[in-house]
C-alpha cells in the first residue's frame, strides 16, 4: 500500500501531452441520448456542453453511476478513454471539463490497465491530458480506478485505487488547482470505497457539509466477510456508522 500511496502522491499530475481528437461516435444505442441531452441544452441554455447520462434504477442517486460521455451530440466516451481502455465512471465539474476513470480487466496472464483522465474541449475537439496510468508507471500497483464523486462546494474530486478485491483507498484532488495549470498532488481521505458525497453546492447557506459516506468490509465470525457503512467528515474523521437501508444516516 505504500508503493500506491507513494506513486499517487506525486503522479496525480499534468504528466502527458495533451491531444486533440475529433469528437467521434461509438456505435452504442446511448448516442440517442446523447443526441437528445444535446438538442436540450441548446433549448434550453443555447450553448455545447459535455454531459454524462445518470444510468441506473430511478431517480436515487445512490444506485446511480455516469460510465457515459457526451459531446456535440455523440458518445465520444471510447474517445475520452483511450485505445483498449473503458470508461468506467467520470465527474463532469464545468461544462467543458470532465474528469474519467478509464480500465481494462486483468487479461489471462497480463496485468491490469488503469487511467485517471482528464478532459477539455474546445470548439469541435476533444483534449485529453492523462493524469496517471499504470502504463506509464509499472510500479502502480492499482487494479483500477473509480472516480467516486464531487464535492461542488470545495472542488475535490474523490477518486478511489482499487488495489485488491478487498481493499480500496479513497483520495481527493483539487480540481480548482488542477485547472489553473498546477500540478496538484492527490490527498490520501481514507481507506474504503465511496457512496456518497454531502458537497452539493445550493448557496452557502444551503450547501452540504462535506461529509462522505463511505463502504467497508469485515469478517464476522459465522457470517464471513460483510461490507458495513461509515459517515465521515471532509477530514476523513469517522462520525458514526451508517444505516445499511439508505447508506446516508447515521444509526440510533
């Protein structure tokens, strides 16, 4: 785990050059929602924007997941992740700004392939600057990536490395800093996986507090390995344990 910790530190940077793309379509039955959130942005805000289709059952957020990107109309998601890779989830902060989780499975007798990406456009084009990538770097030892959420109100992506079938740490990057050309480094927040971020900026006096839900596993005599629910502060100091049901409230 120290060799992950390490390597993220310091690899979460502008570390590629960046590379422009035409937006390209993939043959995928979601370029008809990606063609109809297009036709309504411009209804309704009359400008091109990147979107991610919400897939999952209803309208609950936690059963939920973007693993889709949109632009000019098309799903330009193969574009974004990369030759042999597959989006696999994604952020999208500003209109013109989405930052993805690009994987592919362990091959028989390979290794895995990873990818934290960011992504830019501009008029018709894509521009995507690879973050991290355990092709680039052979000592990341990192299964995959996920990007498990955003938190609007401080600008921290929350991005887990998935080292083991049971074991995932949780770091955040500021995407303000990001943005203006730095190069900041991904803060370790904790071990586990994210469900869900309380960041959802609705003015200052609306806004939520920061805190993150996050799951676990545990072996429990008789039972095996059971996963459990942890609320944490935007610290990543533990506040109580969470309702299975809903995964958002504390237990009484």
């Amino acid at each position: 785990m120290k060799i992950v910790l390490k390597a993220l530190a310091y690899l979460l940077l502008p570390a590629a050059a960046l590379v422009a793309a035409p937006a390209l379509a993939s043959p995928d039955n979601v370029t008809l929602n990606c063609a109809s959130i297009y036709e309504h942005d411009l209804d309704r805000m009359g400008r091109l924007s990147l979107n991610m289709p919400l897939h999952g059952p209803g309208a609950d957020i936690l059963n939920t997941y973007r693993d889709r990107l949109c632009y000019l109309g098309e799903d330009v998601s193969q574009a974004a992740a990369g030759q042999g890779l597959t989006m696999t989830s994604g952020i999208h902060p500003l209109s013109n700004v989405a930052l993805i989780a690009a994987n592919k499975p362990r091959p028989d007798g390979g290794d895995p392939e990873a990818a934290i990406v960011l992504i830019q456009t501009e008029g018709n084009a894509i521009h995507r600057l690879v973050l991290v990538s355990t092709a680039m770097d052979p000592e990341l030892k990192v299964e995959g990536f996920h990007i498990g959420g955003y938190d609007e109100l401080r600008n921290l992506a929350y991005i887990e490395a998935h080292t083991g079938a049971n074991s995932s740490s949780i770091f955040t990057l500021d995407m303000v800093a990001l943005l203006q050309g730095e190069t900041p480094r991904a803060k370790f927040f904790a071990y586990g996986r994210v469900v869900y971020v309380d960041g959802h900026y609705f003015g200052m006096s609306g806004s939520g507090p920061g805190d993150v839900v996050v799951s676990r596993t545990k072996i429990v005599e008789g039972e095996g390995r059971v996963e459990y629910f942890l609320k944490l502060s935007k610290d990543g100091k533990e506040i109580c344990e969470v309702s299975p049901e809903n995964r958002r409230d504390c237990m009484h």
